[in-house]
C-alpha cells in the first residue's frame, strides 16, 4: 500500500524565503485603487445579504459599480502603454 501524502507541503516548502519582487509590488501598487474599488462593491453588496435593499443600498452599489468601471478603464490606459520585462505580452 502506498501512503497517501498531502501537495501542502510541496507547495508551501519554499514559501518562507520566497518574497514579492519589487516589480510586483510595484504591479500590486498600481493596482491597489481598483482592487479598493472591488472591495467596496463587494462591502456594498455584503450589507444588502440579508434585506431588501433600500433606495440608499441601491445607490450605494450603483455608485461602487461605477467607481470599479472607472478604475479599470483607468488602469487599462495606464498599463496600455507598458512593456512587460522579458518580452512577454
């Protein structure tokens, strides 16, 4: 009988030297006002869960739809024009 063994350790072993590079934190800087914006939607959606959402939950969750449309559009146009290093598209 073979032992059955978990991909947790495989996965993981080399997690504790592994750091961001600083080309990616700069990526995730980048980023970080559409990732808010998703959050924020999400927290608008969250708070609607469980009742019926009022004409305030309405707005609040067109306005956060609209503020994530808007920090796409606008990363998009910022990283439109980048080069990704190693010549990678």
């Amino acid at each position: 009988m073979e032992p059955i063994v978990t991909v947790q350790d495989a996965v993981t072993a080399f997690a504790d030297w592994i750091e961001p590079t600083a080309a990616e934190l700069d990526a995730i800087e980048r980023e970080m006002p559409a990732i808010l914006a998703d959050v924020d939607l999400l927290d608008a959606q969250i708070v609607t869960l469980d009742r019926v959402p009022s004409e305030l939950d309405a707005r609040r969750i067109r306005r956060a739809r609209r503020r994530v449309l808007a920090e796409r559009l606008a990363l998009a146009n910022r990283t439109a024009g980048e080069t990704v290093p190693g010549g990678a598209a």
